[in-house]
C-alpha cells in the first residue's frame, strides 16, 4: 500500500508546468512598508519619506522593500485555489525549504495591488515521509507589465 508521501507525489506530478488560478489582489500600503521598515531596520527614504521619494526617486512615491514583497509569497498563496486538495491527505506539516533563484523585475510602489502566480514546477521525494515542492512564483503587480518579483520557491511537506 502506498504511503500518504508516494500518493501526493503522483498527483503533484499530474499538475507539474500547469498555471495555477491566481491569488486574490493584495494592497500594500505605507503602514505596512513602515513596519516592516521597523522589523528589518531598513529606512531607506525610497521606502519610508515619501516627499524626499516624490523628490529623488525614479518612482516619484515610496515603494515597497523587495524583501518585504518576497516575504508576502506565504499570505499571497493562501488565497490561491487549492487545485489538488488530495495530496494534502495525512499531512503533518509544511515548511519553508528556500529559494532557487529569486529575482526583482518590478518596483512595487505604495498602494499597488499585487497577487500570486504560480505553478508546479517540480516535485521529489526526500525521505519515506516528506515530499520537496518546488513552485515557479510570478508576483504579479495590478496595471503593470512586468513583475514584481519571480521566484523559483522550495517547501518541504511532511506526512503522517
């Protein structure tokens, strides 16, 4: 009999380089670029002055850190439909392993909304109970060709 691990790797293997339905839009505002200013000690005025950013900076308002944009990866994914809720069954915990690759393509500026797309783009056993995920992640910015950030995002799920 197949382990809850060996049965969610078939069925990921059946989504692999399929898009997923994107995320619900996000907004992300200047109060929580300014805490998250607090949390990194980053107050670059680019992200946190935005009359010295109307003055100096390309973007002429204040934009969001990429660090802070990447971090959202985790809330922006939990708005994304779960299109295989079967391969979730004895699930135990899930974690983040890391990064591949990351990149910034777009500035996020105050008060843009952005959401997440992704897709499956590997999966491998690690283990009799843990199955490593790897999604390509598009956040993408409302109004805007390009990104904000692409990301290639590792996570390890454990099974019962």
């Amino acid at each position: 009999m197949a382990s809850n691990a060996e049965k969610a790797i078939e069925i990921f293997k059946s989504v692999i380089g399929k898009p997923e339905t994107p995320g619900e839009w996000f907004q992300v505002t200047q109060d929580r670029i300014n805490q998250f200013a607090d949390c990194t000690l980053d107050h670059q005025f680019i992200h946190v002055d935005a009359e010295k950013s109307a003055q100096l900076s390309p973007y002429k308002v204040t934009i969001a850190h990429g660090f802070l944009t990447l971090s959202l990866l985790t809330h922006l994914s939990t708005s994304v439909p779960n299109a295989t809720p079967q391969a979730y069954a004895g699930i135990v915990m899930g974690v983040n392993y890391g990064f591949e690759k990351v990149r910034f393509v777009n500035a996020v500026k105050v008060n843009s909304k952005i959401r997440l797309q992704r897709k499956l783009a590997d999966v491998q056993p690690k283990g009799a109970n843990n199955v490593q995920l790897t999604h390509e992640c598009t956040i993408e910015i409302e109004g805007e060709a390009k990104p904000a950030c692409v990301a290639m995002w590792m996570t390890m799920l454990s099974y019962a």
